[in-house]
C-alpha cells in the first residue's frame, strides 16, 4: 500500500491536487491549519500554513512550499515562475516577519520543503546550503518527500484501526482493475460504503472518514490519470462526492471547529471531483465535439445501441459539468472574486460543446431508452439558462420527437422502458401491437419533451406531443417523479428506494394548465427544497445524484424558467430555429 501511495504522490501537481490533500492531512495530525492554497492572492512563498504540536515536540509554525514531483535543477532555481529557491527567499523576506497570525508570532518555524516526489542527487548540494545558510535558532527547514508523505498517510488515514483490511483490499483491487471499469468502481463503492457508515460514531470519526474518502478518491485519479483510462475514477468521485455530502451535510451551517473541518474535507472530494471531471472531458470528449461522428466512431462497438447509450451517456457528464460551472459563476458572482470570469468562460465553452455534441451526433436525436430522459433533462437545463440558446433546445427536442413518432409507427427502434440490456438489443423483438404497448407502458422522456417546449413557448411541438399521446400512446403512463420525505435520507446513497410519482401528466390539455399542474405539485410537495443540497446552497448534488443513480430531475430545479414563463419580460415565442 505504501508503494501504491507513493507511486500516485509523485503523479500529482502542484496546484489543486498535492495542495489539496495536505491540510487534510496536517489536520489529522493535529496541526490547526490557518492558511490554505488560495488562487488570485498573494501567498509569499507559503502555500499551507499550519501551527501545532508535532510527536511531544513543542508547538511550531509548519510553512509548507510545495512542488510536484521530483525536485530538479529548473525547478530549484530555474527560470519558471514556480521555481522553490524564490519561494523559500519570499517566505523568509516576507511571508514570516510579516504575514504569521500575531498570535503565533515568537514561535519557533519550520520551513517544509513539500514535494511529491524526491530531490534529485545534482540539486541537493544547492539545496543543502541554502537551508544551512538561513537555519537559525528560530527558523529550521525539514523535508516532507514523498516517501514521508505516504508514511503519514498510511499512520493517519489508512492505519488498521481506521480502515481495515477489507477496505484496503478494495482499494487495491480498484486500482488494480482499472482496465475494467466497471469491476474497478464496484470496488471503489463498496470501499466508499464501508467509510461512509458513520451514524453511530462520533464528530472526529465522520470528519476523519470524510478525509479517508477524500484520501482514496485522489489515489485513485493519480492512478487513472497515469494507465489513461478515466472511467472508473469518473464514476467513483461521483459516488465519493454524494457519500462525502451525506456525512457533511449534518455539519452545514455550523461554525465549530468539526463544522470547519468537515467543510474543508469535503471540499477536498468535491476538487478532486472537478479534477477528475475536467480530466476525463479534455481527455475523452472535448477534442472531438466538432467533428462530424468523431465520438460516435470512438465508442468501437459493435452494435449502434452501445453508441447510443454511451452517448447520451456522455451527453449527461458534459452537461452536469457545465451545471457545476453555472452554480460556480452564480456562487462568487458578487463581482470581487477573480475567478468569475473563468468560470463564466467554463460555461460558455461547455455550452458550445454540448450543442457541437449534440450537432455532430445524430445518435443524439433519438434516446434507446426512456430514462435517458435524465440525460436529456440535464443538457436542456444548462442550454436553456441563456435564451440565445432556445432555439436550438426546441429544434433538437421536435426532431428527437419526430423520430420517436415515426420509429414507433413503424416498428421500428422506438424508446422503450426495457432494462435489460440483452432485451435492449434485440427490441423491438416483435412488430405488433401489443409488445409495442408492453415496451411503452409508461415514460418520462415525452412528458420531459413537452414541458420544455410549454416552459420555452413552442406551441407547436407541445401539440405534437399531444397528438402523438393521444392517437398512438393512449396507453402510456405520462409520469414526473418527485423526492418525498425519505429522499433526504435516500437520494445521495441510493441504499433504498424513495420519491413518488405522478401518474397520467395530462398533455392534452393546454400548455398553461399542463404547466401548471407539474409545478403545481412542485408547490405542494416542499421535501425537495427542504433537503440539505438545496437548503445550504448545493443544488448540483442533486444533478449528480439523479445522474449517478437514474432518477428522473426533481423538477423544482426547473422552478425558476417556470417563474419566468408566468413573468416574461417580454412577449413573443422563441424561434424555433438551430
């Protein structure tokens, strides 16, 4: 195990990956940590700041400079901005006659050189006398490599006590299978499970199991990162982020010392979340956007229902990626935060990439299956948060229902509620009437295409939808699910079913009054805007969730274009056009 973690240390980066994992780290070893990795402020040399006690000695201040990697010529004194010497020289000028809390001023310092990896043989002469050079009785340096780093970790999070056998045994088999993703992320789950179950222990057992998961999380996408294969990393740190928000949650709002820590070691999952998110994209999906059938042809399948399912698949990552990017710019949208614009330019890329997918695809315009109504639901939510882009939403969903309509009235590869994928694959397995009936018993992908167009004031392919349910899906259960009391308890985890359903959604009726009744029931049932990702300002969660586990999207996320289709600011339908 130490091999394993001193192999994916020396994989990491300086900036938002090794920086992200040690104030957990010196948090667990007891150290109070008073300044954490900031982006857009002046740091003078100190990346991690922490005070504290350390194995009896007496308390100290730790300065940590940290570099990824091994430590090589360029990087001690070399020409790059980055480079560890003018660190060192900016921490001893300013950073500790300056910048150290009054309350810790007169203690004892200790400089950590922090690196991932080891100082190589040609730099440490330079090194060595520079540290001997400024070492006072005040002031010393220490070494934290990699190989010190992967000690901690195994006596601080992964000693025996904590994490047992079992689970790290399934930490190594994930790591071992990532070739098979699948195999790969059952491991990883039941690894996340076992340190989730936390409800019967007390504030430092959570808190500590909230930086285990964190821990395994990045492991495991230094491992992916490295063999090129994202998938089983993706799926985990999206499980690894509902099971952190499922312990965290109990702590939001609070201001205690266990409330703080529990923030910060969930913010250290949803990074590593990010990483591994904006990894797998620019790696697998990006590139190829533009590019006439590009992903279509990179699925390598042999049947056209895998690049179907797969793409839609895609379709529903990339969105929810956009989705975090949106919540961002509106999070630190008080115009003082220096980051903002990056994350608006994030959302308007990931906007263009969805609709060149969705261009590039014709796969895209005709779902397998009626859940991927999920998926659909997801991407139309983030293209429609800017009305420029209504137009395309409403010409993608009236072709999508177009094809649906004339693949059904001819016995063709309609959506079906089927599960199984060997059913999938050989649907529609009989062309009369009554298996059609069978394999359209109930759906949310057509209710989903006729609430957008009402929301989006396309009278005309609402009526289509209409007419489709009337003439050829009479005995089609038109249904919306809505999270219920147990879904606070439930949604994150999936570990038992929750949420009810709204059954027979008349879309014969008006648009308006079809309108009216979705929402309506989002008015009476106020379970979802009581659950914790909605109450403490972490909507996404709930994306994620339905994402993850295949739950149609609460449609109280939907409330605001609802509010806005009561109170346009203007009259006028969307065009229609791409």
């Amino acid at each position: 195990m130490k091999l394993i973690l001193r192999q994916y240390l020396s994989s990491l980066r300086e900036r938002g990956e090794l920086d992200a994992i040690l104030p957990d780290l010196l948090s667990q070893l007891g150290l109070n940590v008073f300044s954490r990795p900031g982006r857009g402020t002046r740091q003078d040399g100190v990346d991690v700041g922490a005070v504290g006690s350390l194995d009896g000695a007496p308390e100290k201040v730790y300065l940590f400079a940290i570099k990824p990697g091994d430590l090589a010529r360029r990087d001690w004194d070399g020409d790059a901005v980055q480079s560890l010497r003018p660190s060192l020289n900016e921490i001893l000028d300013a950073y500790i006659p300056h910048r150290i809390p009054p309350e810790h001023r007169g203690k004892d310092v200790v400089i950590c050189i922090c690196l991932g990896g080891d100082i190589r043989e040609q730099v440490r002469p330079q090194v060595t006398g520079f540290t001997e050079q400024h070492t006072t009785s005040s002031i010393t340096f220490e070494e934290w490599n990699g190989d010190r780093l992967a000690s901690l970790i195994m006596s601080c999070f992964l000693r025996e006590d904590l994490l047992p056998e079992s689970a790290r045994s399934d930490l190594r088999k994930s790591l071992a299978l990532l070739d098979e993703p699948e195999v790969s992320y059952r491991h990883f789950a039941a690894l996340a499970e076992s340190l989730a179950a936390v409800d019967s222990v007390g504030d430092a057992e959570r808190i500590t199991a909230l930086r285990q998961i964190g821990i395994c999380l990045w492991v495991m996408f230094g491992w992916a990162r490295d063999a090129g294969n994202m998938e089983a990393a993706y799926l985990s740190s999206e499980l690894a982020l509902l099971h952190g928000w499922k312990i965290v949650s109990q702590y939001a709002g609070r201001k205690d010392r266990f409330g703080q820590d529990a923030e910060a070691a969930f913010f250290s999952i949803y990074s590593a979340y990010q990483q591994v998110c904006g990894e797998y994209l620019t790696a697998n999906v990006l590139p190829y956007v533009d590019t006439l059938h590009a992903l279509s042809s990179g699925v390598r399948a042999s049947s056209s229902l895998d690049v179907n399912l797969k793409l839609f698949d895609v379709l529903g990552r990339l969105s929810t990626y956009g989705v975090w990017a949106s919540w961002a710019a509106s999070r630190y949208g008080d115009g003082e935060d220096e980051t903002r614009p990056q994350w608006l330019d994030l959302v308007s890329m990931t906007i263009r990439s969805v609709k060149a997918l969705i261009s590039s695809n014709p796969a895209l315009m005709l779902p397998a299956r009626d859940e991927q109504a999920i998926d659909v639901s997801i991407a139309a939510m983030l293209l429609a948060s800017d009305a420029r882009n209504h137009g395309f939403v409403l010409h993608w969903l009236a072709e999508m229902l177009g094809r649906a309509a004339f693949s059904y009235q001819t016995h063709g590869h309609y959506p079906c509620v089927l599960d199984s994928y060997g059913d999938l694959l050989s649907h529609p397995v009989a062309g009369d009437d009554e298996y059609r009936e069978k394999a359209t018993s109930g759906s949310t992908l057509y209710p989903t295409i006729a609430l957008w167009a009402a929301l989006l004031g396309d009278e005309e392919t609402y009526g289509a939808t209409a007419d489709f349910k009337r003439e050829r899906l009479q005995h089609c259960n038109f249904q919306f699910w809505y999270p219920d009391e147990s879904s606070e308890a439930h949604m994150y985890t999936n570990d038992s079913s929750h949420g009810g359903v709204v059954s027979n959604v008349c879309v014969e009726r008006a648009s308006s009054e079809f309108l009216s009744q979705v929402f309506g029931e989002c008015e009476q049932s106020s379970e979802c805007r009581d659950m914790s990702a909605m109450k403490f300002g972490w909507w996404p969660l709930l994306v994620v969730a339905c994402r993850h586990h295949r739950l149609p999207l609460p449609l109280h996320l939907l409330k605001g274009l609802y509010d806005q289709h009561e109170n346009p600011n203007d009259g006028g339908v969307p065009d229609r056009s791409v």
